[in-house]
C-alpha cells in the first residue's frame, strides 16, 4: 500500500501522481477524490525546523550513554525507617519529643516555670478578690442600674406642666397670628384654617394647666384703665 502524508496524500507508485482517495461522510454520501497538483506541498505535510544539536541529544537520550551501566534497583539506596529524622524532630516541640525508647520521656524544664507563673495569677486573682469583697461584679453593676432607673423615672411635675403650657402658648399665638390675617382678608390653607378654629380648645387647656393666655389679660386691663381715666 502506498504511503500517506498528514493530510492524507497518496503517492501512485506506477505513475508519480498524487491525489487524495475519496472517502465516505458520516451521513454516507461519497466524498470524490481529489488530484494534487506537481509541486503543491500542503500545511501539515511540511517538516518542522529542528536543529542538529536538539536532534543529537535527543538521540543520545534514547540511546543512553556507551558503556555506562544502568543502575539495579538492588543497589538503589533505600532510608532506614528505624532510624529518626531529624525533620520530624524539628517540627515537634521540645516538650513531646520521644525517640522509640532510647532516651527517657520527662518533660522540658519550661513546665517548671509555666507553673510557677500560673501560681502567681492565681494569687494575684485571689488577692483582687478579697479587696473587692464578697459582691461580684455582676452584682455591683445590677445595684448601680437600680440605683439609677429612679432618677430616670423621677421627673419635676411643675416642670412638665410649665413646658407643656409653653407650647401651648406657642400654638394659640400661631393661631392668632393666622387669624388676623384672615380677617384682613388674606387667603389660608386648609391645615391653617384648623389651626385657627383650635384657638377656643388651646386657651380652655391652658387655663385647665392653672395659666391664661396674655393677650386676653391685656385685652382685659385696658378698658378698665380706660374707665379710670374716664372717672377721673
């Protein structure tokens, strides 16, 4: 059988010609073949540069090196697993190192110390203890919260009256206000024109909170001085 390129190219042993057969589709249908012209070299057929040097080592590689012997798995050296590794022996503290009976399993003389300094905290801690009494500190904080919730709670009723009198004071002389302008004949909202029918409601609050509005007690002066004078 002749031989074929990469890209499938057949070259006819009798005439020289080159041509690709014909082939089947995968949906059956027969593919023509196809004649290569002289000289036509496609893409895959074309040899990659390779340099002598690459090629050589390559080859040697393969081949391996004349007169060296490779090495037999009998005399490959191989780790005693008995013997300790000093990698282990790093990564493991110094208080937990055992070897496999060889030295003795006391612990590291930092044990000692570590003790000691635990002793001193814990008399320390009892020390504070006794200074502070009997009272723990949970104790001492839920006290002081209750200590402290009266005078929360404790409010000056004269003080609360006074300031709600205040805005009280405050809404009727915006009513007022409102209502002066009204009878000048200026235009009001809705929500300005509910103010000032409340005028009635806020003074009857006030005077229930034990104050009058100052502006009906001025009101209410004047013609009296206006009578005096008119006496006299």
């Amino acid at each position: 059988m002749p031989p074929t390129t990469n890209s499938g190219i057949v070259t006819d042993a009798t005439s020289g010609e080159r041509h690709i057969p014909e082939s089947v589709r995968p949906d059956g249908t027969t593919r023509k073949a196809i004649k290569i012209r002289p000289g036509f070299r496609p893409v895959e057929d074309v040899e990659l540069y390779r340099a002598r040097n690459a090629v050589a080592q390559r080859e040697r590689r393969r081949v391996g090196i004349p007169g060296v012997e490779a090495p037999k798995d009998e005399n490959t050296r191989v780790p005693d697993a008995s013997s300790p590794s000093k990698d282990t022996n790093r990564s493991t503290p110094l208080s937990w190192r055992r070897d496999d009976g060889n030295t003795s399993t006391t612990p590291a003389p930092s044990t000692s110390a570590s003790n000691k300094n635990a002793k001193r905290r814990e008399a320390r801690r009892k020390a504070k203890s006794t200074d502070l009494g009997d009272t723990s500190p949970l104790e001492g904080i839920e006290s002081s919260e209750k200590t402290e919730t009266p005078q929360a709670e404790e409010v000056d009723p004269e003080i609360e009256r006074e300031k709600k009198a205040r805005n009280l004071k405050k809404k009727l002389k915006q009513a007022k206000d409102l209502k002066t302008k009204k009878d000048e004949g200026q235009g009001l909202l809705p929500e300005q024109v509910a103010k000032v029918i409340k005028i009635s409601e806020l003074i009857r609050e006030l005077n229930a909170l034990g104050f009058h509005d100052e502006s009906e007690v001025k009101k209410d002066a004047e013609p009296a001085c206006n009578k005096g004078i008119a006496s006299r």
